[in-house]
C-alpha cells in the first residue's frame, strides 16, 4: 500500500475523515493505491508509560486496534494523519494512537516515510492541534509534504471551506508528484 489516510475523528464521516478520503481521492485517480482507516468505533487504549517497549520494540498492550493500525503505518510511504480539534489540540483517541507509536521510535520503524497533517476545527485551535501531529511526524523523521487546517462544525461543512479544499488538493499532488513512476 501506498498511501495511508488516518482519521482521528469519533464521527466515521465526520468533517476530518472526508477531508482526509478526499486527499486519498485525489491521489487514487492519479492511479496509486490508498487505504482509509478511521478510529471511529475502535479502542485504542493510552500508552501506560511502562517503558518495556523499548526491550521489545513493540508496544505490549494487546486487546485493542493499536497493533493493526501501526503495522499499516510501517507498511505506508505515505501516511495522511487528521484529527479534529478537541480543546486546542488532537481529541484523545488521536493522541493515544500518537503516544503508543513510542514504541516504534525505539528502532526508528516509521522514519524514511511521508506524511500529511490534517486538522479541522470549529473556530479556533487548528494550529495547535497541527503542531501536535507535526511534532508527531517530526521525532519519527517523517519528511513533511505540508498540511490541511479547515474549518467546520456542521457535518459535511468541511467541503464548503474552499481554502481548505484548495489545500487539499495541493498536498493530493505532492503525493501524486512524488510516487508517480517518472517516464
């Protein structure tokens, strides 16, 4: 798989996970392959601070979706991260999806790929919760191809944010600039 869409969102198709399927859109008519994952009705627990992964290069928290999510981040070259704005920053189960990949740091088993940030928000707080993903992508040295702040409540609202989806397609194209095969 090329390119992994993460959507943080608790709303299966909230304003964060279209925003994020449609970057995959964009990328997929260009003919490479997407996958979407949504948090939405899994559990992932929060990272204990047990400090074991470091001896087993894993986190060892088993009984939730952490495990399958983090081998399809291994997996991707490009992975699209969004999440909505809970407080001026990524809701709960982002951050716990965020704090868990700890254990991949250890033997920097994420670094070398790509990624996109994706934040939505009602008013205020993108910022912060971009800079939150964005140090995410940065200690695991993912090499950054830009970001997606939009603005939305209402369900759907997302697609009306005509900077947002400007933005979007702009970060659809790296994407597509950078594993299209060069004739």
């Amino acid at each position: 798989m090329k390119v992994l869409g993460i959507s943080g969102s608790m709303r299966k198709d909230g304003n964060t996970a279209q925003l994020v399927r449609y970057i995959l859109a964009k990328v997929q008519t260009s003919g490479i392959e997407t996958e979407f994952v949504s948090l939405a009705g899994r559990i992932v627990h929060p990272c204990t601070g047990c400090e074991r992964c470091k001896e087993t290069k894993w986190c060892v928290i088993e009984g939730d979706g952490w495990d399958d999510i983090a081998h399809r981040m291994i997996e991707a070259e490009v992975v699209v991260m969004g999440s909505p704005t809970y407080y001026y920053d990524v809701n709960g189960q982002m951050k716990n999806l965020i704090d868990r990949t700890y254990s991949l740091y250890h033997d920097r088993k994420l670094s070398g790929r790509s990624a996109v940030a994706v934040t939505v928000c009602a008013d205020r707080g993108c910022e912060r919760s971009l800079e939150t993903i964005e140090g995410f992508l940065n200690t695991h040295q993912f090499s950054y191809l830009g970001h997606v702040c939009g603005k939305a409540y209402l369900p759907g609202e997302i697609m009306t944010d005509a900077r947002a989806v400007k933005k979007a397609d702009e970060v659809a194209q790296k994407i597509v600039n950078l594993l299209q095969p060069k004739d």
